[in-house]
C-alpha cells in the first residue's frame, strides 16, 4: 500500500507539473458545448446571431469593452449578414495587441450534423477563457471573434475571411495599423492529439518568441514551425505588415480526416490541449506586454 502511494503520489506530482497551466480546460469545454447547443452558427442563421450576442455577454462579464459590428454583403444574388465582436481592454496607450478567433460554422451539403466544436468552437472557447486572465497594462488588448471565416465554394477576394478581412480594412481607415502590434490568431487548438505546426506564413520573430516560451515549459514537442502556408484570419493582417501568427493544430484526426466533418465533435477536444495553448498564449502576451 505504501509503495502504491508513493508511486501515486509521483504520477500525480509529473502530470501537475507538465500541464501547469492558469487555464481552466473543464471550462473551455463547457464554452464549446454551449456554442453547441446554439445549433450550427452557419452563415445567415439565429444561431450565429445567438452565438455573437453570447459572446459580447461573456466579454462585459470579464471587464471588456464590446462592439458587435454587424454588415451585409451581396454574393450570387444574396445578402448575407455578418457579426464581428471586437472586444477592448484598454490601455495606457494608443498600442495594442490582436487577438483573434472566428466562430461561424461552415456550411456543408449533405452534413447537417456538423457542429465544428474545434473548427471555431475550440478557439472561441479558449479566447473568452483568456480574457478573464487578461490584466490591464499599458498596451491595450483587442480580442476580436471573426465572422465570415469559412467559404461559401471556394475562398477568393469575395468568399472567406469577411470577418478578418473587413477588420483589417477598419485599421486602414482609422490609420491605426501601426498601433497593431502584434496578432495571434488561434484556431483548431482543441484536439486531444495536440500539434501546432506554426503555418510558415507568419512572423518570425514571433514565431520565435512562442517556441521559445514553449520550450521554457517543456511542451516543445507540441509546437514547431511548419513549412506550409494557410488561409486563415492572419493573412488579412500579414498583408498590412503587422506582425502575426496563427496557432493552428490543422491536423485533426488520421489524415486530418475529421476537418470539415460531422466527426468534429467535442469528444475530440482535451481539456489539457486547452491549458497548453491557453497557458503559452499567456505567457508569449506578458512578453508582448511588459
């Protein structure tokens, strides 16, 4: 019995230690179930308006500052509504950090039961849990829950990333792209088999710090630098020069065979994944916010 303890007492101790984190992972997961039961957040639908308005209550509920930016968009004879819920913790200065999620569902033919819970489910979650970690400083933090990220057909210049792409157009003409600091974008960061390959397509320097940091925490076998690029909600902010990275895990499943199917489903998603992501994007922000 007694070398049962000790060894009980061990194994408890090394898991404590490998997933120290601030990050409540059992409360990411009720986050995504709770976009869940809104029902698919697809494009024009009560659910995404649901989920944008549940969003902005959670922000206030953390001391956040909110602005549901609602517009129309006419694609193949339609107009489609969208929602972006910029979130602000104010500063000290006109600086400040981005960070970013999208949370519309996609729609798929012939799939009514996807319900994405780590295509946009697991991000969101994750971001509302950061920001009740988030203190105040002399940098502001702007979380902001894109609308719009998936496709209709094929992502172009008019299909995809509306969300990320109108917000980026609002720096432009409020002239405050300079101010942008930095953008950490978080999508896909939920699955139980956790490895963020960091898309090539991002900054270095960033890209650095964050491995860096990951490695201080002995969770480096959970991040490296991949070698591929990915359309995602960074681009938009790549595009205006501003420093940013996405923190994507974009293998999900054998043959990331999950993406973009009904058997994205939040038995997928691992509390510890949360802690992991949740607690590095923590860190990597009290490096960018001295």
């Amino acid at each position: 019995m007694k070398i049962f303890l000790l060894v009980s007492v061990i194994f408890f101790c090394s898991c404590e230690a490998e997933i120290k984190s601030r990050i409540n992972g059992e409360r990411c997961i009720a986050l995504v179930q709770k976009q869940i039961d809104f029902g698919p957040r697809l494009l024009n639908s009560p659910a995404a308006k649901q989920t944008a308005e549940w969003i902005a209550a959670e922000a206030k509920k953390h001391g956040w500052s909110v602005v549901i930016d609602e517009w129309t968009e006419k694609h193949r004879g339609k107009v489609n509504t969208y929602r972006n819920v910029i979130c602000t913790l104010a500063g000290e200065s006109d600086d400040f950090i981005l960070l970013g999620s999208h949370y519309d569902t996609k729609t798929i033919s012939g799939k009514p039961n996807f319900v994405s819970a780590n295509d946009g489910g697991s991000s969101t979650a994750l971001l509302l849990e950061l920001m009740s970690h988030i203190p105040k400083n002399k940098i502001a933090v702007r979380a902001v829950f894109f609308d719009g990220e998936e496709c209709e057909v094929n992502y172009s210049n008019n299909d995809g990333l509306h969300g990320s792409r109108r917000y980026a157009t609002q720096l432009v003409l409020a002239n405050t792209v300079k101010q942008c600091k930095a953008m950490i974008l978080l999508d896909m960061i939920g699955d139980k088999d956790l490895h963020i390959a960091i898309p090539a397509n991002g900054d270095k320097p960033l890209k650095d710090l964050l491995m860096k940091v990951a490695k201080k925490n002995d969770w480096g076998q959970y991040f490296s630098k991949g070698t591929n690029s990915v359309l995602d909600d960074h681009v938009p902010f790549v595009e205006l020069g501003v420093p940013a990275i996405d923190l994507i895990d974009f293998s999900y499943g054998p043959g990331n065979s999950y993406w973009h199917t009904e058997k994205d489903t939040i038995d997928k998603l691992s509390p510890k994944s949360f802690q992991i992501v949740g607690e590095l994007t923590l860190q990597v922000l009290e490096k960018l916010r001295p």
